[in-house]
C-alpha cells in the first residue's frame, strides 16, 4: 500500500510539472479589469486594458432587440387563422356552476330529506305508531 501512495505522488508531481510547462508561468497570464481599477502598484504598473462596454462588442439586448415584436406578431397570426368560436366554448356553459355547487346541494339534499320526515311525522303521528 505505501508503494502504491508512494507512486500516487510521483505522478501527481509530474503532473503538476507538466501544466506548469505548458501554461508558461504565470509571466503569461495577462489581467483585464473590468470594473475594477487596481490600487496595487505592481498591478498599476502593468499594461492593463480596463474594458469599456464599446469593447464588449454586441449584448443580449442588441440581439434580442426585434425579438419580441416578432413573436407578438407570430401570435396573433397564429390566433387569427386558429380561433374557432366553437372549440374555445365549453359544451355546456354551466359546468362550472354545476361542479362548484354539488358537495353544497348533496348537503342541502341530506337536511330536506330530514325536513320531510320529520313533517310527516309531526301530521300524522297516529299512523305511524299504528304501523
């Protein structure tokens, strides 16, 4: 197990040597401050390009510019050729109603049934202990 950490490092370290060579120091890398203006005099001294928005070149608002206008008009041609009168109204226009008010009127249903009986109950009470 140790040869095989002691392995594990060699070649960790010649990794690391590798990307070291090929990125070429860190004499190469060149900064671009953007909305920043270094304070560091080291940082002052270098060549830095401070990019402006003219730099930047095109944004997303300069491409999508006409998109919106486009797309509103795509719809409504879409809906002038698509709308159908019949299609968009429901069969029966009163299945709202119907499906908002059931669980109310199954309750109201229960209570006149009990209502009832206990009229018949109260008009003709000798014929039910008759019975």
């Amino acid at each position: 197990m140790d040869e095989a950490s002691k392995k594990r490092k060699e070649r960790l370290e010649q990794l690391k040597k590798r990307k070291l060579e090929s990125a070429g120091g860190d004499d190469s890398v060149s900064m671009s401050f953007r909305n920043y203006t270094p304070t560091n005099e080291s940082l002052k001294n270098q060549e830095s390009k401070i990019t402006t928005p003219a730099d930047i070149g095109d944004t997303v608002e300069k491409k999508m510019e006409g998109v919106v206008e486009k797309v509103i008009q795509e719809e409504d041609e879409k809906r002038a050729k698509d709308v159908d009168i019949f299609t968009l109204a429901p069969k029966k226009p009163n299945w709202d109603l119907k499906r908002d008010i059931e669980p109310k009127l199954l309750k109201l249903e229960k209570k006149t049934r009990a209502a009832v009986i206990e009229l018949i109950r109260k008009e003709r009470p000798q014929d039910l202990s008759m019975a």
